[in-house]
C-alpha cells in the first residue's frame, strides 16, 4: 500500500480533477457526467460537501466527493471515487473512502448511498468489502439543455 497525503478540494484541484473524470470510463457507461464549469465550482457550489483529494509526491493522483443531505437528511450520496489508472489497487481508493466515511461521520451522516453498475466487477467487489450492499442495475439516464 502507497500512503497518500488525504487533504480537502481546493479552488486549484477542478482542473486536474474534471480531467480525472473524463478520463474515467465507469462514470461515462454509468451517464454521469459533469461539465467543466460545474467542476471549476465545486468549491462554492459544493462546499458543505465532502470532496478529498489524494496526492502522492505533491501529484494529485485520485478524489472522491460525497453530497451531504442526499437524498435525505442524515445521509450522503457518494457520486465520485476515482483514482488515476496508473494508481490503482495500491490502497489509494481506499484511503479516500476510509477518510471520506469518517469526515461523514463526523458530521452526523447515518447513511452513505452509491451507484455502481454491474458490469464493473472490480468496483463492486471493492464496494462490498467496505460493507455496501447494492439490489439491482443501475440506469442513468440524463440530458443536456
């Protein structure tokens, strides 16, 4: 396992992170999408958030983000964890789940919510590990206006 300096999203990380997620083919399949000036605002828009980043010698190499109150009070909905190809299944991921879930906790979060396809083995067998239990496919289904 490759320790990773855990910190909170800043102002600086949007464009390093909007790259990440073009660049993360279980989001696209998934029909999540954000677009680029929506990232450039996280920092206002989704400040009361959890949205971690991970560095490795000063490079950002993954995040994950969670809504706060959604869907409902006292709960969180994780729509983000990514972690750069070239990083993963070195504990990366798991370093940001584990800080993100504490962060939640902390701030009086009893549920964490996700979506993951099924045609993503490895992401659910790591999501199954971290105690998540999922009961049926997933659609997403957006469009652009």
């Amino acid at each position: 396992m490759i320790e990773a300096h855990i910190r909170q999203f800043l102002e600086s990380d949007a464009d390093e992170v909007y790259a990440m997620l073009q660049n993360t083919e279980e989001l696209h399949v998934g029909g999540l999408t954000y677009s680029e000036k929506s990232v450039q605002n996280w920092h206002v828009t989704r400040s009361c958030d959890v949205i971690l980043v991970a560095d490795i010698a000063r490079t950002t190499v993954g995040f994950v983000a969670a809504k706060l109150n959604d869907p409902e009070p006292s709960s969180a909905y994780m729509d983000c964890l990514v972690v750069k190809p070239e990083h993963r299944r070195k504990g990366i991921g798991q370093q940001l789940v584990d800080q993100c879930m504490s962060s939640l906790k902390e701030r009086g979060v009893f549920f964490v919510y996700l979506h993951v396809r099924q045609d993503f083995p490895q992401t659910i067998t790591f999501w199954d590990k971290n105690g998540f239990k999922g009961k049926q496919p997933l659609l997403w289904m957006c469009k652009e206006i």
